[in-house]
C-alpha cells in the first residue's frame, strides 16, 4: 500500500501503511488515514473549571475531564507526557467509552456539580473524530463542551469541531517563529487559530513561561497588543514552570511572572497567574 497523507495538522505526516503519524495517534490504515485513539481513555476525572484553565466561563462548577494519547507538539517540558508522547502500545489498557457512553457518565456527574465534557491532558484534536462525535452528542443533551488545545491544527479540522465547542484554553507556547520550531510547531498557525476559536466561542489563552525560551518582556507585550486586536477582554493565563519531563531548567522566578504580568495589563483586562 501507498503512504497517505494526514491532514489533520500542518505536519501533514506522510505515514506508511501500518504506521502512525508523530503524534502517535493516526495511522495509515490500507491507504486510509484513521484515528487511532478513537475512544481509549487514558485519563478521566471530575475537575474544577478552573484547572482547564478557565476563569471566566461558569467559574465555581465542575466539569468531566477526559484524555487520551498523543500531542502534534514535543515540548520537552510536558506535565503529561506520560500520555501526550505515549503510543498506543504503552498502555496495557484503557477507559474505553464510545461518544455515547461518555456522555452517559457526564450527565450522571450532573449531581456533583458536573456541567459538561473537557477535552484535556493531552492534544485533543489529534483524535478530532471522538472529540467532534462526543461533543454533538453533549450538546445535544444541553452540557457544555470545553477544549483544551495547543492549536497545533488545519483549519479544516478546527471547523470539524467548533459548531459543538462552548469554550476553549488555548497555548500560545511563545510570541517568536523559532520558539514554535524548537517545539515542533508552527506559530502562525496557532495565531489563526485563536482568531477563528475566538469569533465563534468563549477563548481563555495560557502560556506557560519557561525560563531562557519565552520570558522575554518585549515578546509577552507584543502577545498581548496582538490578543488585544482579538479582544482586550480575551483573558490570558501567565503560569510557572517547574521541571518536568526532559526540561530541568530552575523554575520560572515569581518576580518575571509578575513583571511579565504587568506588561500583558497594558494591553489586556484580564491576566491571570497560575501555578503560584
């Protein structure tokens, strides 16, 4: 059988038959692209809204946390790698739940304070397919849907889901081309991205500030004027950075969080710091 092309993000991975794309969650299937990770859970919780991070959509309630494997990034400094750079193979078993199931637990989480479906932990639109054919079903049933994405994704896929999606976090890892390249990616699409995400629904941004890659004054205040284009109200998360995964760099000083903060003020209403 012939390669194929993924076009689900713009790494458009050549895969051959049998194999899987660097995400590690599509497969060349007989000369047809699949979605490996369709339904394989590799992580479930009822979370705070806040922890997506949201803080400005249905603050106070819960939401059903799911995640899978497999990121159309390498940040060497994951909090999830264990999932995100995880291949079907490293996990001996998995939540496997269809679209109907899923939302079945959602609605009988509604007691606990449960609003809807969060897409998370690792990178959702790598298995778009579960994410689009769960949220229909959720919104169907009048939850809400959030996602939690680095925007590593074609247009075309991010119009796959959207009709059904209520709110987003996106990462915007750094304001440079050669930060998204250092992490696999491409920062002008993560910037169209978050244009066409936040004319259609509710947009919070995080970027994690690592020390020596993103922390650069000028580059969070031209971040923020260009948010500020979107929206001044478009709320930005500024969160630290510990050591994590392949990253052993000291963690992000409290001082340049804060400093960095004042600078995004300039331009945006609302800027939050996270883990402080």
């Amino acid at each position: 059988m012939p390669e194929a092309v993924c076009p689900v993000c713009p790494h458009h991975c050549q895969i051959p038959d049998g194999a899987y794309g660097r995400c590690g969650a599509r497969k060349n299937d007989g000369g047809r692209i699949v979605c490996a990770n369709y339904g394989k859970l590799t992580a479930l919780a009822l979370d705070p809204i806040e922890k997506k991070p949201l803080a400005f959509f249905h603050p106070g309630s819960k939401i059903l946390s799911v995640g899978s494997f497999g990121c159309t990034l390498s940040c060497p400094f994951c909090q999830n790698h264990e999932i995100a750079a995880g291949r079907e193979a490293d996990f001996p078993q998995f939540y496997e739940l269809s679209p109907k199931e899923l939302c079945g637990l959602a609605w009988e989480e509604r007691a606990r304070g449960n609003i809807g479906v969060a897409f998370t932990y690792n990178e959702p639109l790598a298995g778009y397919e579960y994410v689009r054919d769960t949220a229909r079903l959720a919104h169907g049933a009048g939850m809400q849907n959030v996602l939690v994405t680095n925007g590593m994704a074609e247009p075309s896929t991010l119009e796959e889901i959207l009709p059904w999606i209520d709110a987003m976090n996106i990462d915007l890892k750094g304001f440079r081309p050669e930060i998204y390249r250092y992490l696999g990616g491409e920062l002008e699409t993560v910037k169209a991205f978050i244009q066409r995400a936040a004319s259609a629904c509710h947009v919070e941004v995080t970027s994690l500030i690592v020390p020596g890659m993103n922390d650069d004054p000028e580059d969070m205040r031209r971040q923020a004027e260009w948010l500020a284009q979107i929206s001044p109200a478009l709320p930005l998360h500024i969160t630290r950075y510990f050591p994590r995964y392949r990253m052993k760099r000291p963690a992000t000083e409290l001082s340049v969080l804060k400093r960095l903060q004042r600078i995004a003020k300039e331009s945006l209403l609302h800027v939050c710091l996270g883990n402080v």
